[in-house]
C-alpha cells in the first residue's frame, strides 16, 4: 500500500504552507489516508442490497444529508428529544465509507438496523458491490462557487492557517485545476448524473439549493426514495417539518456535540462542519474574473447536460 500511495501522482496546495499533500488516484485528488481508505473499501467491502449510500463531492451538503436521512429512518425509536443526533455526531452515525473499517458498518446495522453508508468517492471508483447488489445511492451536490469557498475555509481551519497565510486565489486556482476534495468537481458530478440518467430508480439526485428553498418536498423525496415513506397521519401531526426543523443549521449547530471534539483520529473538529450552510456565500470572496473564469470552466463541462451549478 505505501509503495503504491508513493508512485501516484503529488500535488502540494501553495496555498496550505507545504501542509496538505494530495494524490491522484483513478482520476481524482483527495488525502493520504483517504485515498488508503479508498483502496481498501474496494478492496474488501461488501455492499448489500439494502445498503443506501449517502454520496457527494466534501463540502455539499454531506452532513445536512446524514442528519436528515438518519432522523428520517430511526424516527420510529427516537423523536427530537431522545436522537442519537442530539449526542453523537452525524458523521459518526453515518460513516465514511473509505474512512471506517468494515466491522463499524456491520455493527452499525447491528445495533439500529440502518442501511446507512456515506462516501466521497467519485461514482467510477465505488467499491464494484455497490453497483452489483443494486443498493440505492442518493447524491448531493452544489453551486461550484459555494463549494470552492467551504472547501477553502474546511481545509484552512483544518491546518490552523488564518486567510492571511492562506491566499484564498491560490485555493481558487487550485479547484480550477480539478485539484481539490475528490475533484474535479465537475467529474464528480457528471458520473453520479450520467448514472442516475441510466439507473433513475436506484439513483435520487437532490440539489443542495433545492433542498433550502423547498425543504419538505425534497425531505419527503428523500424519505419515498429510501423507503420510509411519511404517512398522511405523520404530515399532519408535523413530522416532517420536525425533522427538517431539528435537522436545520440553527439548531444542528448549537449542539453541545456539534460545537466541541472531532471523530477519533480525524484532522476536523465536529465544528468546521456548521460554518455558515447559507447559499451564495461565494459573493464575498470571488471577484468578478474568478466568476467569470469558473462560470466559463463549468459552461465548458456541462454543455450539454441538464445541470446547473452556477
């Protein structure tokens, strides 16, 4: 494994001061450890056809799609007042593929009889289970702009480098080059899309805007999709909208759990994940070329296609 980590191909982001090393593996950039993580999930797991996995490039809307999904599928055993969510981080309850061992996934169905898988990898290098057993795959993805700026911050806050150490034009420039989590983006996203065109009944695409701007349509797509569909008795005594409620920023990122630690072993404390969540932010950190620049980047990758990301 190490040999092989060695002989992939480096990029060291300028903007991180020499901290953050990256490694191609099969056409995309993520971390050391990540990319062994990877390795080893293709290598070894087992996906059944019950499994559903979370999936989405870092910094999309990841851990607002685990809180909503776990909530949604254990809201039989617990409500808002006895949640998991309310003590444990959703990452832990919900965890990375290519960041766990196998055991904690079995052990997780075990003990809440949750299907419930995350990972960041690109859709071409899932471990070839997940496309055998036929399991679900829900996908989430987002406005390039806003991407670029949380992965920018996520990372920064990572290695304790303020914005001063960290030219944010150098990130920029980076992502524009494909270097960036799991990036290209734009792969990223057009092979989970591609899939979805192929195999739309095992396939759910949600929009990270979409799911801010109608929140209970698409939580309740979200629900029918995985198979727990909310009753009419539910709708009417508010469930929904108490899941969307309890699973939204303002409350999720006053959590005791959300404010303090980080997951065993992990370089990000549970707070980089609750930054802002707001749409748009971009605005205040891309001038008027970076737009024009990325604009014309993501014209060029999805001509064509049905997406929009701008």
């Amino acid at each position: 494994m190490e040999e092989m980590i060695k002989a992939l191909p480096q990029h060291t982001n300028s903007w991180s001061k020499g901290k953050m090393i990256m490694y191609k593996y099969q056409d995309f950039w993520s971390i050391k450890h990540l990319i062994e993580g990877a390795i080893l999930a293709q290598q070894s797991f087992k996906a059944e056809p019950s499994d559903v996995f979370l999936c989405s490039a870092p910094k999309t809307g990841t851990t607002w799609l685990k809180s909503l999904s776990f909530a949604i599928l254990t809201r039989e055993k617990f409500d808002e007042s006895t949640t998991p969510l309310l003590t444990k981080f959703a990452h832990e309850c919900v965890p990375l593929l290519e960041n766990s061992h196998v055991v904690e996934h079995e052990n997780i169905r075990k003990n809440l009889s949750l299907p419930l898988i995350s990972t960041h990898l690109p859709y071409a290098s899932l471990p070839e289970s997940v496309i055998s057993s036929n399991c679900k795959i829900v996908y989430i993805y987002r406005n390039i702009k806003d991407v670029i700026v949380s992965q920018y911050h996520f990372g920064r806050e990572a290695l304790k480098l303020s914005m001063e150490d960290a030219p944010f034009e150098e990130a920029f420039n980076d992502f524009c080059k494909g270097v960036s989590g799991y990036g290209p983006y734009w792969d990223h996203v057009l092979g989970y899309w591609k899939a979805s065109l192929e195999r739309p009944e095992k396939i759910l695409l949600l929009k990270y805007e979409d799911l801010k701007s109608e929140p209970k349509s698409n939580v309740k797509r979200l629900a029918d999709f995985i198979g727990s569909p909310f009753s009419v008795d539910e709708e009417k005594a508010g469930v929904v909208d108490n899941i969307i409620k309890f699973c939204g920023f303002e409350n999720m990122s006053k959590l005791e759990v959300n404010k303090t630690g980080k997951i065993n072993g992990s370089l990000f404390e549970n707070r980089f994940y609750y930054r802002k969540g707001k749409v748009g932010d971009w605005m205040n950190y891309l001038t008027n070329e970076m737009k024009e620049k990325i604009d014309k980047l993501t014209d060029e990758k999805f001509d064509g296609t049905s997406l929009l990301l701008k």
